[in-house]
C-alpha cells in the first residue's frame, strides 16, 4: 500500500487539514478491513513539508536510510530516505 503524495505547497491549506481525516480512515481501513499491523510512508530527508505530516498523524520515524535513491532534482546525486511506520 502507498501513501498518497501531493504538492508540498499544498500541504498544510484547509482542504488538506480536511483530507487528513481521509488520510486516517486510510490507515484505519489498512489495519481494520486488510488485516495490515503496519503501515509505512517514506519521503525525501530533505523534504522538511513532506515529513511533517507522518508525524502530523502519528507515525514515527524508524530510519533515515542514507544514499538510498537518486535525487529526483539531480540523477547524479543520491539522496536520503526518511522512513515513517505506524503499527497497530
């Protein structure tokens, strides 16, 4: 299951503080209706927007994953995950 992305500059407007209740139903239907115990999202570390809102809905931080992917802005460099789980 992947957590849906969206425009960072989007992320904190009242339509997505509105959408965080859907992002809730989202792991609830995870955890109760497909019998997952654990969901993860992962972001760029250098992306401080993005990794807010796991933490906005509860999620913790389990790993920063060092030269883990290529940068999306520049395919010569490589870039760092952060690694957010929430477990039933």
């Amino acid at each position: 299951m992947r957590f849906a992305s969206f425009k960072p500059a989007s992320a904190f407007t009242r339509p997505a503080r509105k959408n965080r209740f859907r992002r809730k139903s989202i792991f609830q239907s995870g955890t109760n209706t497909l019998g997952f115990r654990r969901l993860e999202i992962r972001c760029d570390a250098r992306n401080e927007r993005s990794a807010r809102i796991p933490r906005a809905l509860g999620y913790v931080q389990d790993a920063l994953l060092k030269n883990d992917d290529v940068a999306a802005d520049d395919p010569g460099q490589l870039r760092d995950t952060l690694v957010f789980s929430r477990v039933q």
